[in-house]
C-alpha cells in the first residue's frame, strides 16, 4: 500500500513537473490573445508571412509555429510524427541568440531526444550554437530541426526535403529561392517573420504584393501586441523618426521616398470573408475609364449602419469601351444588380469623363451609354478631400467601417502601394482601383447630407413619389 502511494505520488510529480515545463506554450493562446499571431497560425497558405515592427510579437508566432509542428500538436494543420525543418536565420551569432533561443523558451528540455552542436556543449544548448534538434513527437516519431544562417552562403542550402522552413528575418533572394526547392517533394511551406529594414526588394515584390491564395500576410505593430504599455509605445514612437517609425513600429516597407497615403489599411481588418449580400445593399457601381491605361470598375454596397462593402471588381487595360461594358453588365447580372427601366446599368463615372476631345467625337460617358451603361459624374470634391473622407472608414476607431471581398485583387493591391510625392498630392501611379473608391465615397457624403437638409415629410413624399412610379 505504502509502495503504491509513492508511486502515485511520483506520477503526480512528474504530470506537475511537466506541465510546468510547457507552461509558456500552454498559455501562448491564452487572453490577452494576440489576434493577429492566432490568424497567422489559422492560414493554411502555403507561404506565410508576418512583417512586423520589433517586439511586435512576430519571433514568437515563429517559434510556437516550429514548435507546434515538430512536436506534432498543431491545432490548425495536419499533423505528422516525422516533421523536418529548417530555421533561417541571417547569421550565426543572430540565431543563438534570436530564433534558437526563442525556440528553446517554448521546447522544454524533456522533448529534445538529440541536440548536435556546432559550438558549445549538447546539455546546455542554450549557450552554444546548434547545428540540428531532434524532437520528441508526441505520435511517437522524432522530428528534426536545422538551424541555418545566411552567411553560410546558397551551397550549404541544398540537397534537404524538407516539410517547413522558417525565416527569421529576410533573406537574401538566392537562399528564399534555394529554400523554396527543398519544400517541393514534400509538399512543405515557408513561413517567414521579418521587420522589413532593407526596404522594397524582392520579398516586397513577390510576397508582400502578391494577390495569390497561396501567399498570406500580417503586418503586425506595437499596438497589436497586449503585452506591450502603452505609456511605453507613446514614449519612444516620439523619439523616432518619422522613417524609423514605419520599418521598426508599424513593420511597413519604406522606399526611402514618402510614406503610405492610407497607412491605416490594414489588411487583417479590411479583407474580409466574402458572404451572401442582401440585394437591398446594392449601392453603386463606379468606373475609373482607361484605355492603354487599366479601367477600373467596383461595386459598392452599403448596409443600414452605413458601412461599405466593396464586392466585386473588374480591373483591365488596353480594352475599347464595347468590351468593358459588356463585362461590366456581365458581373451586375451574375450579381443580381439592379438595371434601370430602359436596359442600361447606372453607374459613377469620373466627371471628366463627359468633355469631348480632338480625338473623338463622343465623350467616354457617351461612348458607355452607346454601350449599355449610364454613367453620373462624380461630385468633384478634390483629391485631397476625398482621400481624408476614405480615411475615415479606415480608421480603427471609426463607427463606419469599410470591407473588401478578397476577389478585389487591385484595388487591395493599390492600397498596399500608393504613396504620397514630395509635395502634398499623391504619386499618379496605380491608383485607378483607388480613384474610383474616392468617387463612390464623395457621392455617398454628399448624397447623405442632401437627405439630412430634408425634412422628414419631404423625405416621406419623395417614398411615396417613388412607389407610384415602380407601380405605374
């Protein structure tokens, strides 16, 4: 009896001690949670990245995201008994003291079966340099994690298969592409969690700016992070530079140049889940004309808090009006959109798009309405006064908000890119997607505060007026 009680109390220790053990990684979702990291680790795209101010919280997604996968206790993907991966860090030194350190916080000593050392001893890894870890799979399996820097050079990067590889930090464009090799045969995935102080090179390009499903991003700031004071964020935002601040607060690319004319689009908090719209949403539909140049055409809808949704897109170049019209018709009808009573589809159109010109005969709105489409100038309220009102739906705090179906590829794309000139009006680059938002959002404050001036029987009369009309 005596003999079972110790046993039983041994067990009970070993259960405390373990558990102990793994209490960082147990509380890791725990409130207050870090919404943003919960969303990289739900993502299923094969490549995933976090670009993040430093002490954001982006190391941390990185090494509970290896973690997690070794051990074969991830709660949003498969899991597997044999994992391999590699940890990329951009040298030796940053390694040991940045990803295989983070690593070891979340990895109690009891998991690691092996650690082959390329400095220092294997019962005290954390003071030395690792070469490899083999891990504890909880399916009973040992899985194993590399640990690589950049300046060993492309050559030290071939030959593995690999399940995963993390980069911590950026690195160079041969060694991504090297990496990207060792993932194929095992149909694996990159992750990556970097603060982007190089500016806009390739993972600016092919990453940041891509529009494919495969391919998931999060910027990540001070802000995001809960466990960062507040008093504290305040203090050294006001001893940074204005640069500084967006590489190494707010975790955005800078070119050196000037900053982002919507640096609050967020794209965790703008893209939204497409879902079933109430045809008595429908808005608007509204056109930047282009010939060489892209068109661009969205469809707006507006629920009864005023808030937006941007639902559909058609964004092309080098195509005559007869086409762009009959495709602009094609997604209104597959939408459900609402035409009016002679055939044609009302849309809002930039107000110089009614001038004619040496070049034709016919002004573009007449062209469209040739084609199918009635198009209403845009109030023309200035660059500048429209941009301010489309910030206002993107401020956090703002009780209108603004959301985008992800299928809008270029207009998401523009607001990751438009940037303001030396002086005070925006590069006139890529910015079709965005024109023709301003014009929506003008119509609607200015349509809003026709409706206010009204009393409300002239509101009811006009209801009335209507009706009789639909009737007749």
């Amino acid at each position: 009896m005596k003999e079972d009680l110790i046993k039983l109390k041994n067990i009970i220790s070993e259960q405390q001690r373990r558990l102990t053990e793994c209490a960082k990684l147990s509380s890791y979702n725990n409130p207050p949670a870090h919404f943003k990291q919960l969303a990289f680790h739900k993502s299923l795209a094969r490549s995933r990245w976090v670009f993040g101010g430093n002490r954001s919280g982006k190391t941390e997604c990185g090494a509970v995201e290896a973690v997690w996968l070794l051990r074969g206790i991830h709660p949003y993907r498969p899991n597997r008994p044999d994992i391999s991966g590699w940890v990329v860090s951009v040298t030796s030194q940053v390694q040991r003291d940045v990803a295989q350190a983070k690593i070891l916080s979340y990895l109690p000593k009891s998991w690691i079966a092996e650690a082959v050392m390329s400095e220092g001893r294997k019962d005290c890894p954390e003071r030395g340099t690792i070469d490899y870890l083999l891990i504890k799979n909880v399916y009973g399996g040992l899985s194993r994690l590399g640990f690589k820097s950049c300046d060993q050079g492309r050559e030290k990067f071939q030959g593995a298969s690999l399940d995963f590889v993390w980069f911590d930090e950026e690195p160079p464009e041969d060694i991504y592409d090297e990496c990207l090799m060792r993932t194929l045969d095992r149909e694996g995935f990159l992750f990556g969690t970097m603060t982007p102080l190089k500016g806009q090179t390739f993972v600016y390009d092919e990453i940041y700016l891509s529009d494919s499903p495969d391919v998931f991003t999060v910027t990540m700031e001070w802000a995001d992070n809960p466990y960062l004071p507040a008093a504290e964020i305040e203090r050294l935002s006001a001893s940074m530079s204005a640069e500084d601040l967006e590489t190494r607060r707010y975790g955005r690319f800078a070119d050196g140049k000037c900053g982002l004319v919507y640096p609050e689009f967020d794209p965790s908090r703008h893209i939204i889940e497409p879902f079933g719209v109430p045809p008595k949403w429908h808005a608007c539909v509204s056109i930047d004309p282009g010939f060489n140049n892209p068109l661009s055409a969205h469809w707006y809808a507006l629920d009864g808090e005023g808030n937006i949704y941007v639902i559909a897109e058609h964004y092309e170049a080098c195509r005559d009006i007869a086409c762009h019209s009959d495709r602009i018709r094609q997604i209104s009808r597959e939408l459900g959109w609402e035409f009016r009573s002679d055939g044609r589809l009302a849309a809002l159109i930039d107000s110089a798009a009614n001038a004619r010109t040496l070049s034709s005969p016919h002004s573009v709105s007449e062209l469209f309405y040739k084609h199918g489409i009635y198009t209403s100038p845009a109030p023309d309220k200035g660059v500048l006064t429209g941009i301010s009102r489309v910030k206002e739906y993107l401020q956090p705090s703002s009780p209108r908000k603004i959301g985008i179906f992800p299928c809008c590829r270029n207009m998401i794309r523009e607001f990751k890119t438009y940037r303001w000139a030396a002086g005070d009006a925006p590069v006139k680059k890529d910015d079709h997607a965005l024109d023709e938002l301003r014009y929506f959002v003008c119509s609607l404050r200015e349509g809003a505060r026709e409706r206010e001036a009204k009393t409300a029987v002239q509101r009811d009369k006009e209801r009335l007026i209507k009706g009789i009309t639909r009737k007749k």
